[in-house]
C-alpha cells in the first residue's frame, strides 16, 4: 500500500466551476498535510497547508482534513484556466518522512 | 520567505561529463534538503535526502558514487552528477525544509540536464 495516493486523472472542470481534489494516506497517525501544485516543466510551490481536522480556507483554495477517514482534499472555487496544473499531495507521517503522491493533473476548460 | 535557490537553470552537456547543481535556502536554515528527478509526464522521484553535516541517504536503485551529494553547511547542499551520459538527462529538483517537525518542502526551481 502506497503512503500517500492520489486519482492521476485527468480531471477535467468548465471555468467558474468547483474542482475537487483528493487524497488518501496510509499512517493514521500523521500529523502534517500539504497541497503543491505543479506546472508543466517548472518544480512544485507550496499552496496549502493543513494539521487540523476540518477545512482551512485561503482565498480561492480549501483544503479539508478528515483524519478518521485517512484523507485529505483540496477545493478550488471559481476555477480559472490557469489553474491547470498537476496537484501533488504530501504527508509527513509518524516516521519523519516525507511522502508526496503521484499528482492529480487538472485541466479548467474556457 | 522559504526561498530556495537552485543554480544553474538548465545545463547542457557531452556525455561523460560532470556536473554539479547547487541549491541554497535563501533566508531560513535547511536542516534537511532532498534531490528529486522528473521525467517528462513522470511524477517526482526522490533520489537522497541528506542532513546538514551527514552522508546523504540514497533511495533504493540510485547509485551514492553516480550521485554525489553534499550538504556542508546549513544552507547549501550540491549535487554532482558524475561522468553524465544522455540517459542521465532529466528535471533535477531540490527542496529544503527547516529543522522543526512537520514543516513543509519549499522547492527550487530545479535544473534541466541534457546530456548530448
């Protein structure tokens, strides 16, 4: 079982719509959750970041922890074109270690 | 803040040579710091870990005396790509995290090597 997955999509949402980003970790016991998104041939910046259950919100993005369900999402409101990118999601778990998943790729259509 | 700088941007090469890729954090101190590959449409695979002031611990299947990490001071850490060969040609990415539990990865702007 992987640490951290995540649906490789691609998904795809229509300009102004919601798009839902999800993700599953495998040690219950992680404490730190993390949002990145990745452009086509640049390196991931950080966007989100979450270590409570529930939602935390910054401007256009929502990430929402349920730590009894083992996941962790990422809403983006009003979805703009260049929202486009690939969504990594990473854990820190009880080890120290670092797991990021496999991206989900994400496409706004005008 | 949580700047992290990674030179150079893209480097071009003939096979066989080396290659060293720097990364420094820019405004906090780097306790750990990671060296990632990227292929085309691939995901991130992490190639070694390392701490400032220890060997670097490498990902199963990367070879130590292929990749040569260095992670000298708190804020710089190499990476040297030795006797480079096009199958060598990738996105290398660092990533720098501070010294406190749970606190995220913050990304340079990662190297693109080619090897011709």
């Amino acid at each position: 079982q992987k640490e951290v997955e995540q649906n490789s999509g691609p998904l795809s949402v229509p300009e102004g719509a919601i798009a839902s980003l999800n993700c599953t970790y495998s040690d219950r016991g992680s404490q730190s959750f993390f949002w990145y998104r990745q452009y086509s041939g640049k390196s991931p910046e950080l966007i989100m970041f979450i270590y409570s259950n529930g939602d935390k919100e910054d401007g256009r993005f929502t990430a929402q922890l349920n730590k009894a369900s083992q996941y962790v999402s990422l809403l983006i409101r009003d979805s703009q074109p260049s929202d486009s990118a690939t969504y990594l999601c990473a854990v820190y778990n009880t080890g120290n270690q670092f797991y990021f998943g496999t991206g989900t790729s994400l496409t706004v259509i005008p | 803040g949580a700047v992290v700088s990674q030179h150079p941007s893209r480097v071009i090469c003939k096979s066989g040579t080396s290659v060293k890729i720097e990364c420094r954090s820019l405004d906090f101190q780097a306790t750990t710091m990671f060296w990632y590959r990227q292929f085309p449409k691939q995901s991130l695979m992490l190639m070694a870990t390392s701490n400032e002031g220890s060997k670097a611990t490498y990902e199963q299947g990367v070879e130590k005396d292929k990749f040569l990490i260095n992670h000298a001071s708190l804020t710089l850490s190499t990476l040297t790509v030795t006797s480079a060969h096009p199958e060598d040609s990738s996105f290398y990415i660092c990533s720098a995290s501070g010294g406190r539990r749970n606190q995220p990865q913050h990304f340079g702007d990662g190297t693109r090597l080619s090897i011709l």
